[in-house]
C-alpha cells in the first residue's frame, strides 16, 4: 500500500471555500499544490448569487475550477460548508483520490480534515494567517496563502524592474520556540554520531507543526533558514550520483 503523501504524482481534490479566502493568486496557489500531486478534482463552493463572491468569477475558467451553487437559506450562516463536507465524503468513498486539499480559513472543516487523514488521506490546508489552531493542527500540511502572495509579487517586480525591491516583512519571526523545534526535530532524527539527514528533517518537523514552511520566516528554503540560526555543523556528503549531495545537521 502506498504511503500517503510520498508520492508526487497523488491524485488530488481541491476544494475551496469561497466566502473565507481571498481570489486572488489563485494560480500560484494551484501551482503549489501540483508540488504535492495532480489536482485531479478543483471545486469551489459559494453562493454566486452574491456581489461578495464576484471577484472568483473571473479566475473560474482560467484555472478550469468547478463552481458549485449552495443558496444561503439562513441569515448569518455559510451554507457552503455543508456543500463542501459532503462533496469531500462522496469523493471519498469513491477512491478516486489520494489526498485532499482544502483552502478555507474557517475552523468549520477541523472535524473534516480529522476524518479524511483517518481514512488515511493527505490532508494539506490552505488559508491565511488569521486560520484558527484547530484546523491547521488537523491537517498534515498547512499553508499560509500570504506567503504565495509574496513569492508572486517579488517575481512580478523582477519581471518588469531591475530596481531593488523592498523586503516583504515575514509571518512570523525565528524566535525561541521556532530554534528549539528544530533543534529537538534534529536530536529527535541523529544518529548515533549526531549528525541528521536534512531531507528527513522538513517532513519530521511538519507531523509536530503542520504550518511550519521556511517561508514563514523569509527564507525559499529550510537550508537558509538553518543557516541563519547559526546553531548546527553543516555537512555536505557525496553521493557518487549526477554530482548529488546528501546535507546532514549536527548541533554544535
């Protein structure tokens, strides 16, 4: 049986919450998703009678998501949670997919997401920062839409100028709490000489924080990020293969 989530060709369904993420960069949001499988099934749910939602209406066809009409019945309530619950237990007891991904910043889908990785799906979460605790605890992978915002942006400015451009503030800052999370992942990980095989470390960290992503903090990569806390022997092994080489940690 395949390992959820070790596989980069996971057939994926993509389900949105209109009323609870932004439209825009919709793109580069589906293009991170294809770093973590084939998005097989892309539905958004809303009711599209409403001026609020209009802005979706444009990137629809562009990025060929289905859009599913939930009335509102009751004043206050967002009836297309419900739409979206169903639709991802009918696809789940189909077995047409491997995982899940579901860009809300609505703790309404934590029971969801708990279900879905019970039954053995991957769950990754998309959202934006203000996403309550529960539901990105309940996914195995949560990430921040700001942070695709910003990847975007700094791209489209070097498009079209060779200015400097002026740092985009970070999420969160490498505070205490993020150097002894890593710092345990690594002991957590070493062998019996300390060192620990940093393609195993992202991955580990993630079971404990399914939000952790290096760039939260300002850095494109986990490698930067650990070299910017200044806390771990760095050791670039030969592999023999294409000139590949394996990078172990080791605390100083």
């Amino acid at each position: 049986m395949k390992k959820k989530g070790d596989m980069k060709d996971d057939k994926l369904a993509v389900l949105i919450d209109a009323d609870n993420v932004p439209y825009a960069h919709v793109k580069e949001m589906l293009e991170e998703i294809s770093k973590n499988g084939t998005p097989t099934i892309k539905r958004i749910y809303a009711d599209w009678t409403k001026p609020t939602v209009s802005g979706w209406k444009s990137v629809l066809l562009e990025n060929a998501i289905t859009p599913i009409q939930q009335y509102s019945y009751t004043t206050g309530k967002n009836s297309s949670d419900s739409a979206l619950i169903i639709d991802a237990m009918d696809i789940l007891y189909s077995e047409k997919v491997d995982g899940f991904c579901i860009v809300s910043s609505d703790s309404d889908f934590t029971r969801l997401a708990t279900r879905l990785r019970e039954a053995g799906m991957l769950v990754i979460g998309f959202g934006e920062k203000k996403t309550p605790k529960p539901f990105i605890s309940a996914c195995d992978k949560f990430i921040y839409l700001e942070i695709l915002k910003t990847s975007s942006q700094e791209t489209s400015v070097t498009k079209q100028t060779s200015k400097p451009k002026e740092k985009q503030e970070p999420l969160s800052k490498v505070d205490a709490k993020t150097i002894k999370l890593i710092t345990e992942s690594v002991n957590d990980l070493a062998d019996e000489s300390g060192w620990a095989f940093l393609g195993d470390l992202g991955n580990f960290i993630l079971k404990k924080k399914p939000e952790f992503d290096p760039r939260n903090y300002g850095f494109p990569k986990l490698l930067p990020l650990i070299k910017n806390i200044d806390k771990f022997k760095i050791d670039e092994r030969e592999t023999g293969v294409n000139n590949i080489r394996h990078i172990y940690l080791k605390q100083k």
